[in-house]
C-alpha cells in the first residue's frame, strides 16, 4: 500500500532526477585532426574547451573523443606544434556525440602550441613533435638521435648497423631497445652478429613524418628488446610536393634522393609515392671504403567507403662496403699505422632487405577501431671483420666471416574502444601478434682475405614469438589518468646444427604487467610514475645449446618525473630512473657465444629543455647522468664495460622568415670503464656541428659541417686481446675506430 508519505518521497526523488540531468547533463566532443593539404591524421594534436578546461590528444590515427563534457556552449582550441591553431564554436547537447574535425595549415614553430596534459596515452612523445622541427635529419645515421640521450657509433665502414649507446647501456647494436618503422620489427632475433641486431639503414630519412619513442619497458605494445626503450619511426603516407636532393661532399661522398608523389583525384581518398636513395663515398679512411648503398620505398594508401582504409608498402635496399676495422693504440703510438691506418683491410661486407606489408584500419559506426598489419621481410647478411688480428691463428689470421639469409613472417592486429567506468573515461586497446624467423646457413667461419678456410659454426634457426596484451587507461579525474596492462609473451626456438647433425628446441613464455599514473598539477605541470617489468629474448643457439642461459631474461624499471611548461616558451622534462636486469648477456661474435654477465642495476636522472628565445631563434639540451653497476661483483670489479655514465647533446637553431635556417650542436660522452675494475678507459669526447640553409618554395640550397674543430676522437673502443703479426705475446688494451675529421658536404633540393 502506498502512503502518502511514500508518493511524496517517490515524487521528490523523480523531481531530483529530472533537475539533475537538466543541470548536470552532458555530451561527448569527438573528430578527426588532419594536416589541410595532405588529408593525414595528425597524431599528438591537442584538442582543448576554453571555458572549462579540459582537453584531450589525437591518437594514432588523428582521431579525439572528449566525454562527459556539461551541455553548454565552448570554445575548441586544436593545436599541433608546427601547425597554425585552429578554433571552432561547438555546442554540446545532452547524451549525444558532436562531431568537429580540424583541418590545420602547416606554420611556424611556436612551443606555445605544446600543451600539458593528465592524460597518460599520449600517442607520440611530447619531445618529439618539437625535436623533429629543431633538428632535420639528412642521414639513417641520424635518425637514431632523435631520442634525448641517445647515442651511436660506427665501426665497421659505414654499412653495418650502428652501435647504439642509452641509458646506461651499450646497447651492441640493439639488445636492449626496440626499434619499429611503420609496424615492422627492425631487430634481428638470433643475428649472424648479435641479438638484436639492428640496421636502419633501409630508411630515407626525408620520408619519416614522425618519431614516437620512450624509455623503460613501460609499454604494452611494445615488447621484445623494449627494456631501455623503444623507437618508432612512422613514414609519410603522402609527400606534400615531389623532390629532387642532391648532396656531395669530402672524401668522395655523393648522395641523390627522388620522391614522386601520386596526385589525388579526391584529397585524401588515395596517396601514394615511390621514392628512392643512392649513396656512395670512400670515407675518410686511408684504405677507401667504396660504400655503396641503394634505397627503393613505395607506399599507396586509399580509402574504401567512409570505414576502411589500406596502405600497402614496399621497401628494397642494397649495400657493400669496405672496411678498415678497429686498430689497437699500440700500432698508432708505435708509429706503424696513422689513426686512419688498418691492420686488415680486407674487412667489409654487404647486406639486403626487401619488406611487403599491408595495414588495414576499419572504424565502425560508434568510434572504435580495428587496425591490422600483415608483412613479410627478406634478409641477408654477410661480414668479414679480424678482431684479434694473429691471436688464434698465427699464420692465416683471425679475419672471421658472420652470414645468414633469413625470412620473417607477421601479424599484428589491435582493437581499440572507448567506455567508461564509475561515470569516468575509460580506453581499451587489446592487441594480438605473431613472429616467425625463418634463418637459413647461418654460418661463423674462419676466412683468409674474404676467401673460406673452415666452418666453426654453421646451422639453421626457426624462432617464433606469439603475443598478446591489454592496455587500460582509466581518467580516474580530470587530473589523474591511471594506465594499467599487462603483456604475455611465447617464444619456442629451434636450432640445426648442420655440423654436428644435430637438431635442438626449447621455448619459454613470460608475463610483463605494468602501470603507470600521471597527474596534472595544472596546464603547465604534469607529473608521472611509470613502472613495469619488460625483457630481451636470447640467442636460439645459446639457449638451445648452454646451460645456465636465461631464455627470456626480464628487466624491471621505475621512473619518476614531470613534464612542465616553466614559461610559455620553455618546456622541461625531468625524469628519475631506476632499471634492473636478471641477467644480462653479450655477443662474442668471434667465437659464436653468448656470454651471460649476470645481473645489473642502472639508475640515473635525465634532463631534456627546450626553449623559444625568440620568434626566431630555439635552444635545446639533453643531460643524462647514469650509475651503471653488475650486482653480482664485489665493488671495485662492478663497472660494466662501455656503459655511459655522463652524455648531453643540444645546439641552437634558427630561422628567418626570408628563409636562412641553420643551426650549431654540440655532443659531449664522458670517459667510462673499458673494463670491470676500470683500469681501461674509453676515452670521451666533444664535438661540434653546424648546419646552413637557404629554403624558398620551391627549392633549398644548404651546407653542413661535422666536427667543426677537426678534434681527434674516438667513435667505437673496446679493451680486446690481440696479437699483431710479429709479436711474440698478446696484448690487451684500447682497440679503436677514429672518428670523422672535419667533413663538410654541400646540398641542393629542388621541389615540384
């Protein structure tokens, strides 16, 4: 029986209701962010309501959604760093979803437009929307760079991949970071020379339209090699104008790039281009290089309906070279080589790869997306290079020659969705993958002057990886974002060894979960916790072969820092670190091992600044101090060799309106332990850098200078054993590549 009373509570309560969604009603915000004249998403944009505040970030694929907005009237301010602002009028209505796209004009560079945020899913580092303006890259080489602290050296001619210094780590040429381009793995599993191996020079650095990188394995999607960091290189869906570069310089260089684009019927429906890179010079060596390298790179992307998109891509790329190898310091100071002197000079080598994908994206009718990536990679590898010179073999040498053809098959798909939980925002992203790395002769091999002594290694590797993760980002407020996930990872190995005739597998799976919050203190502050466990795969043949390898060795990292706008004009990133591997391991490549070194602790802070001092004139720096240990050794016999303690990298660079830019950088790596009780010293060095462009409409003439002060410097050192031909007793010390000299090379570009 209902009373009175109850009537009158029941209506009271109806009345409330009604009031409240009156009051409190609310509406979503959504849309696309596009560059105006190429039709591409702008991943990164930050889309922001005046009156009240808040705001969001484009993902991947441009794409925003901003929910629970109150009803109302707003303003809608869209920014991109390097693109004009772009305002709108938007009025949101109760429990619907208003659609505004932004379509922004390429402009200056204003670090006004970097906006702070809670959100802890920002789909491409802040840094590097900025970096990518302040410092043009026009070498593979330099690509790398990009990351703040992050350095490299050559060693082997030019052709071979670079070695790759972070965080702490000598990183060999890519162990512990994990390098993608367009969806495709870079790194080498089980490689002839290293695991891990990691070659960019595929890569036409005029063709990348963004770098999203971070550091520490905090990722979900990120997961083999990721423990110091990752790297992603995304590459233009569509040049803006065709292209001509030519560039030449000292030591015989030249170096001509083509891009030719496919002109839309429909802006936006079909892009597409082909591009290509040739290079070649003598390096500044004594005994010429005769590097050669050769680039092709086509992509066509077009869209079906209002829902789907595809893009097929197709690179190829050749290279050989010579090579001078690493030179002991005794045969220097003893007078029996100069610093660009070699003791073999037959080292060298040549490597290809060819890589067919194809991407899928399809949006459905509520705003989630479903993107997939099929792709197929053909690899070869061959080198020669003499390490310890008459070591092992007093009569013929030690010259070694490393090789492998190998195929690699993948699949990658993710599922991206928007909900919520408790009234409050939350994105889903959950992903699939599979990798399979087919290895054919891959061989270790005693060589004479590139000719074939004997085999001390020779087999075939089949390694495959399948994945899987879920990532959550919860906005627990307007201020705080919390992101949770969890990774699981399955890799079986197999090794024949065609030697022996023997066939060997094992496989093993690890789970990574992560988490990180960040917290908005107001517009110009943002602070954050990342934390979460990652690992490196090892080498089949290790683990298939010895006892006492970790499969899948796991690493755990904490940072702590904040992301701050101390002006309008000056960004600061300030970060805390620690990263703890259960072991780590390096390649000796000479003998065909991996050789475990046990467990390791790194901890460090990094410091990145960048600062508009004028409409026309930017200054950057990066700082990274890093404590590197082994954990397992007594204090005193605990330094990892190689490992960079002290790095920062800046510079200046300007730009005038009538079309004179340039800049002036600087490196700076500190000496550190060539070995573990630091009795050997890896020598430091600075250098400085400067660029000089004119750029009008239609073409840009250029000149750019390396190592201005024409220091004497070391690129890649290590404390090796070696014997030269008439010793009698090996020696162990510094073995060394020099750095270039004074290199100066001129550039012209034309654009149609």
């Amino acid at each position: 029986m209902t009373t009175p009373l109850t009537k009158t509570l029941l209506a009271s309560l109806l009345l409330i209701i009604v009031v409240s969604l009156s009051v409190n009603g609310q509406g979503t915000l959504s849309g696309i962010v596009t560059g105006e004249e190429s039709g591409e998403p702008l991943p990164g944009a930050h889309v922001f309501l005046r009156e009240i505040g808040k705001g969001t970030i484009s993902d991947r694929f441009g794409k925003y959604n901003l929910a629970y907005v109150p009803v109302g009237r707003y303003n809608v301010d869209v920014t991109f760093v390097g693109y004009d602002p772009v305002t709108s009028v938007v009025k949101i209505t109760n429990d619907s979803t208003t659609i505004i796209n932004a379509a922004m004009i390429a402009g200056d560079l204003r670090l006004d437009d970097v906006v702070i945020t809670a959100k802890s899913d920002e789909s491409i580092n802040t840094l590097s929307s900025v970096d990518i303006k302040l410092r043009p890259i026009s070498s593979s080489q330099e690509i790398l760079r990009m990351v703040p602290g992050l350095f490299i050296a050559q060693h082997a001619g030019g052709g071979k991949a670079e070695q790759i210094f972070l965080r702490g780590f000598d990183i060999d040429h890519g162990t512990d970071i994990n390098l993608e381009v367009d969806g495709l793995p870079v790194n080498m599993v089980s490689h002839a020379h290293g695991q891990g191996y990691s070659d960019l020079h595929f890569v036409i650095p005029e063709l990348i339209n963004y770098v999203d990188f971070n550091k520490g394995p905090f990722y979900a999607d990120k997961g083999d090699f990721a423990t110091a960091g990752y790297v992603d290189f995304q590459t233009k869906n569509v040049l803006d104008e065709n292209f001509v570069k030519i560039e030449g310089g000292r030591f015989g260089t030249i170096r001509g790039v083509v891009g030719l684009g496919l002109k839309p019927s429909q802006k936006g429906r079909s892009t597409g281009y082909i591009a290509s890179e040739f290079f070649r010079t003598n390096g500044y060596v004594e005994s010429p290089q005769n590097f050669f390298r050769f680039n092709l790179m086509s992509k066509l992307s077009t869209q079906i309906g209002d829902k789907d998109r595809i893009t097929l891509g197709m690179t190829t790329f050749n290279s050989r070279w010579d090579a001078s190898g690493q030179i002991p310091q005794r045969a220097v100071e003893s007078g029996m080589i100069t610093r660009f002197g070699s003791i073999d000079n037959t080292e060298g080598g040549e490597t290809n790869r060819m890589n067919l994908y194809v991407k899928h994206t399809h949006k459905f009718s509520n705003g989630d997306y479903f993107s997939q990536q099929a792709y197929g990679v053909s690899y070869g590898f061959n080198l020669f290079s003499n390490f310890t010179f008459y070591l092992n073999d007093p009569v013929n040498c030690d010259q070694i020659q490393q090789n492998e053809s190998r195929m690699v098959y993948g699949y990658r798909g993710n599922y991206n969705t928007s909900g919520s939980l408790f009234g409050k925002p939350l994105r889903t992203e959950a992903g699939v993958g599979l990798r399979i790395d087919d290895v054919n002769d891959i061989r270790l091999s005693h060589t004479i002057k590139r000719e074939f002594l004997n085999d001390f290694k020779h087999g075939d590797i089949f390694e495959s990886n399948v994945n899987a993760y879920v990532n959550e980002v919860f906005d627990v407020t307007d201020k705080i974002s919390l992101n949770a996930s969890v990774r699981f990872d399955y890799f079986q190995f197999r090794y024949k060894d065609q030697l022996i005739s023997t066939n060997a597998s094992t496989g093993n799976s690890v789970v990574s979960p992560k988490l990180n919050i960040t917290y908005q203190l107001d517009t110009k502050t943002q602070f954050y916790v990342r934390s979460g466990f990652g690992f490196h795969s090892n080498d089949a043949r290790s683990v298939t072969e010895q006892g006492g390898i970790d499969i899948l060795p796991r690493a755990f990292g904490i940072d702590v820092g904040s992301n701050s706008k101390l002006t309008n004009k000056l960004l600061l990133n300030v970060a805390l670190w620690r990263l703890d591997l259960e072991q780590e391991f390096v390649y000796v490549g000479d003998e065909g091992i991996v050789e475990p070194s046990g467990r390791t602790q790194r901890e460090g802070i990094d410091l990145s600044l960048r600062y508009e001092i004028s409409p026309w004139l930017f200054a950057d720096t990066d700082v990274n101090f890093t404590h590197p240990r082994s954990k397992d050794e007594p204090e005193g016999n605990d330094y990892i060799p190689l490992a960079p303690t002290f790095t920062t990298i800046g510079g200046l660079t300007f730009m005038f309106k009538n079309g004179l830019n340039g800049s002036l950088r600087y490196r700076y790596l500190s000496d550190r332990a060539a070995n573990e009780d630091k009795s050997v010293i890896a020598d430091g060095y600075a250098l400085a850098d400067a660029t000089l462009n004119y750029s009008r409409p239609k073409f840009e003439v250029g000149l750019t200078a390396e190592n201005l002060f024409n220091v004497d410097w070391n690129e890649a050192q290590f404390d090796t054993e070696s014997r030269l031909k008439d010793e009698a007793e090996s020696v162990s010390e510094i073995h060394f590549t020099p750095g270039t000299p004074f290199f100066v090379k001129l550039k012209v570009s034309f654009l149609f």
